[in-house]
C-alpha cells in the first residue's frame, strides 16, 4: 500500500502524514492468528487501532488487527476471506 499526503512537515524523522511507508499489511493463515496478535498487541508495546470496529474496521467481509507502535508505523493483520458452504476450496 502506498499513501500518499499533502500534509508534508519537514524536518520531522518520521511523520505519518509525510510521504514513505506508515501502513503495512500483512495476511495471517487464519482468524485465531489475527485474535493472538490483537489481543497480544498492547502487553508488547502496540496500541489497538479502530479497537470499536474490532475485526471489521477494514468492512464488513475485511477481517483484519489495525495496531500501531510508539512511533506511529501501522501494521494491519489480515485474515484470509471464509469461504461459505456453496463456495469450493
């Protein structure tokens, strides 16, 4: 994912809002892998992002952890799609 932002500030290290990486995805196997790592986030320095919207912040079909360190670097954890019972593997 590339963002992009008109709010440059130079002269800052990192700034979310300036240009470069803030947001990294990354797929998990499954729905527990993602609940782990959600419910780990914030005893190993991580604060839980759209915690009000936990697991569909990203939609209602999007299960996913938003959480982010100290400096601001996100990273979204994404679980694969379910399939349902008329669809095949």
């Amino acid at each position: 994912m590339v963002e992009q932002s008109s709010a440059v500030r130079p002269g800052l290290p990192y700034d979310r809002l300036r240009p470069g990486l803030n947001h990294l995805a990354v797929h998990a196997p499954d729905r527990g892998t993602v609940d782990r790592i959600q419910a780990a986030g914030p005893a190993n320095g991580w604060q839980r992002l759209f915690a009000d919207r936990y697991p569909h912040a990203g939609g209602a079909e999007h299960y996913a952890a938003y959480l982010a360190d100290t400096a601001g670097f996100e990273v979204e954890v994404v679980a694969p799609a379910e399939r349902g019972p008329d669809l095949e593997a």
